[in-house]
C-alpha cells in the first residue's frame, strides 16, 4: 500500500514541519530565507494581459530599524515610471472596453480615466511594491522572515510613487562552541531475561478471555460491566455506560473503580463511591464523590497463547523452532535499543543546541509555525469540517517558537559548516520510511518516482548528519543502563515533549466508560 501523504520524517525545506519518529518537536530543517527573499507569492503576470515592469528600476531605498529584528523600507519610484505603468494599463484597457454610447474601442481616454483611473492605480501600485521589495530587500542584503506587509504612501498622480513595507528580518546566529554542550549517551546490552520478559509481553498482547462462572473476579480478569453513576441522588451526566468489557488492573477508569469490582461474581449487582480527581476534565465531577449501581454479567479469566510453533509463526517466524524465535525477538530489541539510545542522544542535542543558543524568533515564522500545528491538531484528531484557527494559538506557541527556533539553529550549522547527507544516509532514511509498509521495495520505487517526496527525505537525512556533526564534538558520556530504562525513557520523552498538536497517539477512546474513564 503506497503512502498517501509525506512521511513522517521531520520538519524540511518548504514544507513546514512533518515528524519523524523518535524525533518529537525537535527536527526541524526550515527553508532558505534566501528562497522567502527571492520570489514573491505569486507568479508573475502574465505578460499578455499585465503591465510590463522593467527589469532595471530606478528606486530610492531607506531603512528604518524598528525593533531588534523588524525592519521598515520606504521605497521610492519615479512618478514618470508610475505613470507610464497606468498610462500602459489605461490603453490596453480601452481596447476592450465597452460603454453605452459609444463604440467598442472608441471610449475617449479621458472617460476610460474617469472611470477606471483610481483601480488601474491601484493596481499598478500593487504590483510594483510586490516586484520592487523583492528587488530592494536583494540590493540591500535582507532576508526577510515571512511576508512583508505593504502599504502605498503616496500614488497622487505627477508625484512620485511611495510604498512601506514592514518585515521582520532572519536574526543573526552565531554559533556557540558545541564542545560545551554535556550529553549521557545510555549504553546497555540485551540480556537473556530481558528476551524473556519481552516474550512474555508478546504472549500478554495476544491473550484472549475465557468465561469462568465458577469463581470470582481477579486482578487482571476482565468483567463486563454496566454501571450507573449518581451526584447528590441525581443522575451524572457522562457515568452511564452498558455491557463494558473491563480488564481489572488495567487503569483504565478513574482510580477506586476497579478496585470495587474485585471480588465480583457473575450476575451480581454492586454499588460504591469513588471521588473523582481534583484534576479531572468535567468539573462538575471534579472533586466530587459519585454513587456507582454496577451490574456484572461474566468475568473472564486470562488465557496466554503457548510457546509453540503456532505463536512463532504468527510473529513471522516460520520454521518453528525456540531458537530461531529467540534469536527474531533478540535482533528486533537490539534494533529498538539501538533507535531508543539514538533518539535520546539526538533530544540531548537538541536540548543543547537551544540552550546554548538564546535570541528572539521572528513572530511571522512563529506565527506561521502555530497555524501549522492547529492545522496537525486538526487533522490528527479528525476534526473534519472544524477551522483549526478556533483553537487558541496560546496551546501551541511556546512549542512553536522552540521549533522555529531549533530550525533556524540548525540551518545556520548547515550553512557555516557546509553540511550535506550522502547518499547512504538518504538510502538508510528512506529503507526506515519504506519499512513500516507492507511492499518496501514498492514504496521506496514510489519516492524515488517523486522528487518532492524525495527531497523530504533527503532533508531529514540532512537533519541527521546535523545531529551527528555535533554529537562527533559535544562532550559525550557513557553510562550503563538496562533494556527496559532505556525504551521507558525514550517513550516518557516522547510522550513529555510532544505537544498536542505533534503528538502520534490515538485520541482517548471514551465511548465505553464515558467521563468514568481516564
């Protein structure tokens, strides 16, 4: 099944952000402010339908600094040239033009200016500010961030033409001493007990339910349960819920909830209390004791599947013996291991980089940043048909302007240091990418058949050879773990940094427990 949309494999040039895995908000390649700097949103006009604007402009530009980083241009053009331009526009209009009374073509100038003037000025005046600031910002060596805001100060006729054009600019970076930054590279070796408890895991997410009536509920059985809960002797809003299959122990519900279901039979009816946290999402039953009515209807005991040929096979081991089957689980931890120590030095670098770095974003690359993570929010959490702007930009801006931030950071190192990914990274990126699909090979034909897509790859193997770059001169050291504090760590870390709008989870499934569930 081919990709229908850009891997998720971190922020790249022209493309806003896009995360890779293990990567949580801090990869982030932005483009070249040279590109923002070197063409205008729009295309040209076409040539047979607008003015032609001289290549060579005669202009006057002065700059005004206004902050630390936003600048305000006022450029000045011939009044001669403005009106060439409108006189241009004003004839080729006139060609065309019909009016009552008179015939087509034949509208006297003076009545096509009545009419038309003050839009063909304006116009005109749009036009040029968009064609002359990106020539101007070029002559006198800025790199705007974002898009400028233009307003025209004067456009009377027979006085020269005179635009603003307010901006903020690409902060200077310099570049700290990467020595300085202190990073702990976890190191750990995959034991024989550790391939144990990972066969068990395997064995625990395959385990099915059998109904036993002879016995009563365990921790870890599942019951199926329908509850009931009341407020003050009413009804609660969101606590009533029917025929739930609840595994005891699970945390999934609210803390006490299960705990008062130990012990159950099957066809029994319970009522407890359980107080709600102080931090609960409803508060109306924050901090608040509820009245539960249960009724359970089966309890089911846990069954683990064998350590059999038929396990193995099912996790793709098909010549059914222990050994082969430890050796699989073996090579994929040491792989996890290996992504997880890999991901934890990287948010180490990245932790580094933007502390050893301290200067303002530009709020347009910030602005812009948080529009973009609505949008991911959105998306994520299938809200379809919802303006992603409805959702209040303080959630995401603090995360934005770090993002922003990190990426200007690393685009600096790119660009002082020369930095470029060789082909075996962008090889090695994309098998990571086409791995997670069920035809790799299929996949990766399908990138190297799209250059776009291709140059997203490209990009997050440049972002790596910007994580190694540093790694090979910050202070790095060992210290001994095990396999299972080092996947917690990495999990707890990309848990801790990704903000809502990047996180890769599932929302919280609520449709059986209603507001009881976590």
């Amino acid at each position: 099944m081919l990709p229908l949309s850009s891997p998720q494999s971190g922020p790249f040039p022209g493309a806003r952000h896009l995360q890779r895995p293990g990567c949580g908000d801090r990869c982030m390649l932005w483009r070249r402010p040279e590109a923002i700097a070197a063409a205008p949103d729009s295309a040209p006009p076409d040539a047979a339908t607008h003015i032609h604007l001289v290549t060579e402009t005669t202009m006057q530009v002065s700059i005004e600094t206004t902050s630390s980083l936003e600048r305000r241009m006022t450029v000045t053009l011939p009044a001669a040239e403005f009106e060439e331009q409108v006189n241009q526009r004003l004839t080729q209009a006139a060609r065309s033009i019909r009016l009552p009374g008179f015939r087509p073509g034949k509208v006297p100038m003076k009545e096509v200016r009545r009419r038309f003037g003050d839009g063909v000025r304006a116009e005109v005046a749009g036009e040029l500010m968009q064609r002359t600031f990106f020539e101007a910002v070029r002559e006198e060596a800025l790199k705007p961030a974002g898009q400028p805001k233009l307003e025209p100060v004067q456009m009377d006729p027979g006085v020269d033409f005179q635009y603003a054009a307010t901006f903020e600019v690409m902060p200077e970076i310099e570049l700290g001493d990467f020595a300085s930054i202190a990073l702990e590279k976890p190191v750990a070796a995959v034991t024989e007990v550790d391939i144990d408890n990972m066969i068990e895991r395997l064995r625990e997410q395959r385990k099915r339910f059998e109904e036993r009536d002879d016995r009563a509920a365990t921790d870890g059985d599942q019951v199926v349960v329908s509850f009931a809960g009341h407020l003050d002797g009413e009804p609660a809003e969101g606590t009533q819920a029917d025929d739930v299959e609840l595994e005891l122990g699970s945390g999934r519900m609210i803390p006490g909830f299960e705990d008062a279901l130990l012990g159950v039979k099957p066809g029994e009816e319970r009522s407890f209390d359980v107080t709600f946290p102080e931090d609960y999402g409803n508060d109306t039953l924050k901090g608040r004791m509820v009245r539960f009515d249960a009724s359970v209807t089966a309890v089911r005991e846990p069954v683990l599947p064998a350590v059999d040929a038929e396990l193995f096979a099912e996790l793709g081991v098909e010549d059914g013996t222990l050994e082969t089957f430890r050796a699989e689980v073996l090579e994929n931890m040491e792989r996890e291991l290996e992504t997880a120590v890999r991901g934890q030095l990287k948010n180490q670098v990245m932790d580094g980089l933007a502390a050893l770095h301290a200067f303002s974003p530009p709020k347009a690359m910030v602005h812009e940043q948080v529009h973009a993570m609505q949008e991911e929010m959105v998306q994520r959490f299938g809200g379809q048909g919802m303006d992603p702007r409805s959702l209040p930009e303080e959630l995401f801006r603090e995360q934005a302007e770090r993002r922003v931030r990190l990426g200007l950071i690393l685009n600096r190192i790119v660009d002082v240091h020369e930095i470029e990914p060789d082909a075996q990274r962008v090889e090695a990126i994309l098998d990571d990418v086409a791995s997670r699909y069920q035809e790799p090979e299929q996949v990766k034909s399908w990138y190297h058949g799209n250059p776009q897509q291709m140059e997203q790859i490209r990009a997050a193997a440049l972002e790596d050879a910007v994580v190694d770059f540093v790694l090979e001169r910050a202070a790095v050291t060992e210290v001994e773990k095990d396999y299972d504090s080092i996947l917690a760590a990495a999990a707890g870390r990309t848990e801790g940094n990704e903000d809502d709008a990047s996180s890769t989870g599932d929302a919280p499934d609520q449709a059986d427990g209603g507001a009881v569930s976590q």
